[in-house]
C-alpha cells in the first residue's frame, strides 16, 4: 500500500471482520446514495482509481461499483467520523446509485414522520425550519431526474437535449422576469423568476456544480464587502 493510503487505513477503527461502513454521499446535491462496507483493499483500490470500491459481504469478494452497469461514482473527497468508525465518500454519481435504477437506495420512506417537525409555523419554512428549504428539495429532485431520466419528465427533456437548450430556457425566463418587472405584476413576477430559478438549477446540475458553491461565493463577497476600504 502507498504512504496515503497506510495514513488512512491506519486512522480507521475497523470492525472485527475488517471492515468499516461507508456512507455514499453525491457532492453536488449532498443526497445519501448507499451504505457499503470497505476494508483494506477497498479502500487501497478506492484512492489509487477514484473510483468506489467496496467489500461484499454476502459474496465474499471484492466489487467495483458500475462494474457492470456503468453507474460508477468518482470520488470527490473522503472523510471518517470523530470515532473513525464511518467513512463519508462524496461522489460525482454518474446514473443511480440503486440497484433498482433509482437514483438513491434510500426512497422507502418511514410512515407519520412527515411534517411533524415545523408546523408550528404553517409549513412556509420546510420541515427544518428553513425558509430556503424548498431549494435543497429541489436540487434533490433535479439530481434525481438527472441520474434516472424518467421518460416523459420535463428535466430529463432538458437534460437529453443538452446544455444549450437549458441554456436557452435561462434566456427566455430572464427575458420573462424583466417583462414582468416592467409591467410591475407581481403575481407575474413570482411566477417568471419561480421559472428562472428551476432552469437555473438544471443548469447548475447539468454542469455538476453544487448550489452549496453559489451560497459560498455570496458568501465571500458578503465579507468582502464588509472589510474597510
């Protein structure tokens, strides 16, 4: 094994099968993918390719995820918790990550949990309490679509035809925001930059990159301009 993977190896507690649970995560859109089990040679295969690798616990052997259906995850970064017991692989999903052909293998929800949490304030701020919630479900959603391309679906559409269609739907919604504007109706308003902010998204997926980027670059010129001159 390399220095960089001895370094790793030697900072995980692994179980007593020699193993260590790897949770899946898709770095533009922060979905939980999958759980799998990494040991050794997973994990040495995993940082010299990029590519996941994982240990089969019912088979016995080795297997490198998308093998055989193509659907391979190319690493972006990988951590392991405060007890070193749980590695998080952040990937760029090329397809579904299930099995089944779903983008994540976390789609059985568990019943009575939904909206308990934030009703307190009718629902307008998403089940944490944000008000931007709806955007992460959305970015959800587009990811989604992006790795399954249910036929008939207006975003497999847009990302079948490519970036320069997408890229032609920005132009038209931000054309229909300023028509809106001039014509001062709101209610028009709300509808057209809805529009804008969809298409825009497609865009940022379609291009792989996160919304979390957008809000950091705000971010940094928010406390730039907050510096003396």
């Amino acid at each position: 094994m390399s220095n960089t993977v001895e370094t790793a190896a030697a900072q995980i507690k692994w179980n007593e099968a020699g193993l260590v649970p790897a949770v899946v995560q898709d770095a533009v859109s922060k979905e939980v993918l999958m759980l799998a089990y990494m040991n050794r040679e997973s994990l040495a295969k995993s940082l010299e390719t990029r590519e996941t690798w994982f240990w089969s616990r019912s088979r016995g052997e080795l297997w490198h995820k998308g093998a055989t259906s193509g659907h391979t995850q190319r690493i972006v970064s990988m951590h392991y918790d405060c007890d070193g017991d749980t590695l998080l692989v952040r990937v760029d999903q090329n397809g579904a990550a299930c099995h089944t052909g779903s983008y994540s293998c976390f789609f059985n929800e568990v019943e009575g949990l939904s909206g308990a949490v934030g009703q307190e304030d009718g629902g307008k701020t998403g089940a944490a309490g944000d008000r931007f919630a709806m955007l992460n479900q959305l970015e959800a959603i587009i990811a989604q679509r992006y790795a399954e391309r249910p036929e008939g679906a207006y975003t497999t559409y847009l990302f079948e035809k490519g970036v320069d269609k997408i890229l032609k739907k920005v132009g038209e919604e931000s054309a229909e925001v300023i028509i809106a504007a001039k014509n001062k109706d709101n209610d028009e308003l709300r509808c057209e930059t809805s529009d804008l902010i969809f298409h825009l998204m497609v865009l940022l997926r379609e291009r792989g990159l996160p919304l979390d980027d957008v809000m950091a670059e705000l971010g940094r010129r928010h406390n730039k301009s907050k510096q003396p001159s």
